[in-house]
C-alpha cells in the first residue's frame, strides 16, 4: 500500500489536515491524563481516571482488563465518538503526531478519524450496514474520501478484500453482510478499517465474538498487516491469551485506572501488581504444568461509588490497611514500566 497522506493532504486545500501542524518526529500518539466521567442518575462516574500511554509506528499497545474498566471508553474517547452526554472528557490531551486531537474543531476531527485512525469493533454484523453490499460500502469510502471514480472504488474494494484473504473477492464483492461467516464478516472490517491507510487502528475486543480458531486466523492477519504497513496498533481485549503473542507492550486497566504498565515479557513473567498476578493465576497457562486456578474474588467496583484509598484492595491479597485510605500513585518502576501498588516490590519478588 502506498502512502496516500503526504499527497491528499499536502495537494488538496479542501482538506482541513492541511492546515494542521502535524509533527512527524513526535510520537505517533500519545494519550496523557486523560480523564472521562458518565453522568448517570446515581450521579458521576470517572470511567477513565489520568490513564497515560505512548504508541509510536509499529507498535501494537495491549489494553487488557475486565468489562467496566473504562478501556473501551478510553479508545472512544481517543476516536471522539463518545456519546455525549452521558459522556463527558474532564481532563487531558490525545495527541496524534504533537496535535491535540481533543482540541480540534469536530469537522476537522472527523478528517483526522476517516485519514489516520481506525477503529474496529467487536460486532462486525452490527457495524456494516445490511442493505448494501461489502463491495459497495468498501468503495463508497474511497468515492467519498479519495474522490475515485465508480470503477476505480470498485476495483480498489477488491483490492481491499484480497488483501484481507476473502477468496473470490471479485465476486464476494456483490454479497451482503449477511452473507458472510462471523470469522470473513470480521476480515471485512479490518479491509474497512485499512481502506483509507490509517497510521493508527484502534481494534476493540476484534475477536471475542469468534471461536477460537477464527480467533486465531483473525489475530494473525491483523498482526501481518500492522507489521507490514507499520501500523501503531492498539488491541484492546479481556483476553490475556488473544494479547500475549501480539502486543509490544500491556496496559493493565482497573477500575478507569491504568494499574500496571510493562512490556509484554515483564507483565506475563513478572507481574507487578496484584491485579495483574490475579489474572494470570486465573488463566491455563501452556508454560505451566500442574498450575492450578485462582478465580478473583469480588466483583470489580461500582464507579459512581469505588472504594476509598486503592480501589482493588476489597479484592486484592496484597491488601494491607494503608490501602483502604492511600490511593497508589502509578510508580515508575526500575526499567521504566509503571505499577500503581504501594507493594510492587513484595509482588515482584511474590
Ligand atoms: Fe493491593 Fe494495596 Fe497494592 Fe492496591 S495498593 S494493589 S490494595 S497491595
């Protein structure tokens, strides 16, 4: 695939990326205290609290936790398609090469949404539109996005579905969403997704609605394709198995807090906080013969209302009484990853 930014968005005065001062030498993007509250009749809740990451060019970012931990808020939140109200950004800034998205104007936003960043989601059926047909909502991107002609959208939809392994795509083109297995339904999303040669995919729990060797298949051709367009890639999953063979590096989230961030090896080997280690000893794990299973005890917090100090010390081992009061700072740990536990050196060496 070409690049097709620095000529439509260098040539084209139409387009409102022109005019932004795009810094290729910063990261690709970087997401900084970011905070998101819900207004709900039971009063605020702070779905995402000060959660930082970076993502440069070719990486693949893990954003693992349990449902209600604020991760698919965060990636809505990075796109602007957050419903507003209830939602509301309080704080923070989500940067794409040094610009403030959250700054922009929402014309200008959706630019920078339809050019550089993608998202897929977990509901492929419910995320194409059923009375048309793939091959037509693929090249309607190109017709209103690229201006291309009828016949060129078309070829290049193909294009696009070869590319993501669908057989025959010349003639799967005229099928209908619903025409399509859950696994190629899924394939289709990521040709979507690609279309416009994004330098950014944000894939939501892509996976979870398939069984487990389409799981497999889907997960490979997504970490083909990032490694070979150099995508920045963020996977955003319950999973730690879908995770462990893909990303770079795992934000842990709890609770809208990011609680643990390392590089993958440090999170599955060596865990530094308690959140974490209770996840992997409540998984099979392949390297691990005779490993028995730990379930979490509790149930993750209500957010209108989370416990006082930190908020997994209802459920956490490590717990002592400085916890029911002290909310941990996310410390930065020898070798630079992050552990938001007053106790990480006793977890590291547990
Ligand atoms: Fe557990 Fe306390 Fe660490 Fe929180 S700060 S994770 S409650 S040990």
């Amino acid at each position: 695939m070409s690049n097709v930014h620095s000529d439509t968005v260098g040539t084209d005065p139409r387009n409102p990326l022109a005019r932004l001062a795009f810094d290729e030498s910063a990261p690709l993007l970087e997401v900084e205290d970011l905070e998101v509250e819900f207004r709900t009749r039971d009063g605020v809740a702070h779905a995402v609290n000060k959660v930082s990451f970076t993502l440069e060019a070719g990486q693949t970012l893990g954003i693992l936790g349990e449902s209600g931990c604020g991760k698919s808020v965060t990636a809505q939140a990075i796109m602007g398609i957050l419903d507003t109200p209830p939602a509301r950004i309080t704080g923070g800034e989500v940067r794409y090469r040094g610009v403030d998205l959250l700054k922009l104007d929402e014309k200008v936003r959706r630019r920078v949404r339809a050019d550089r960043i993608a998202i897929i989601f977990q509901d492929a059926l419910s995320s194409l539109n059923p009375v048309f047909t793939v091959g037509w909502q693929l090249a309607e991107l190109f017709r209103q996005h690229r201006q291309m002609s009828r016949a060129d959208a078309r070829r290049r939809a193909v294009e696009m579905l070869e590319m993501v392994g669908i057989p025959a795509a010349k003639e799967r083109a005229g099928d209908f969403p619903h025409q399509f297995s859950g696994g190629m339904r899924q394939r289709v999303m990521i040709a979507m997704a690609l279309a416009l040669e994004p330098d950014i995919i944000i894939a939501d729990e892509p996976t979870t609605a398939l069984d487990v060797t389409v799981q497999a298949q889907v997960m490979d051709l997504l970490a083909t394709l990032q490694r070979e367009l150099q995508l920045g890639l963020i996977l955003i999953t319950h999973d730690m198995g879908v995770v462990a063979d893909v990303a770079d590096e795992i934000c842990v989230m709890y609770a809208g807090h990011a609680v643990e961030r390392a590089d993958v090896y440090d999170i599955y080997e060596r865990p530094a906080h308690p959140y974490t280690k209770a996840l992997l000893e409540s998984i099979p794990r392949i390297d691990q013969k005779g490993q028995s299973l730990t379930a979490i005890t509790g149930l993750p917090p209500v957010l209108v209302n989370p416990p006082p100090g930190c908020s997994f010390h209802p459920r956490c081992t490590f717990a002592r009484d400085r916890c029911t009061h002290d909310e941990p700072p996310l410390y930065e740990l020898p070798g630079g990853r992050r552990s938001a536990c007053h106790f990480w050196e006793e977890v590291l060496e547990s």
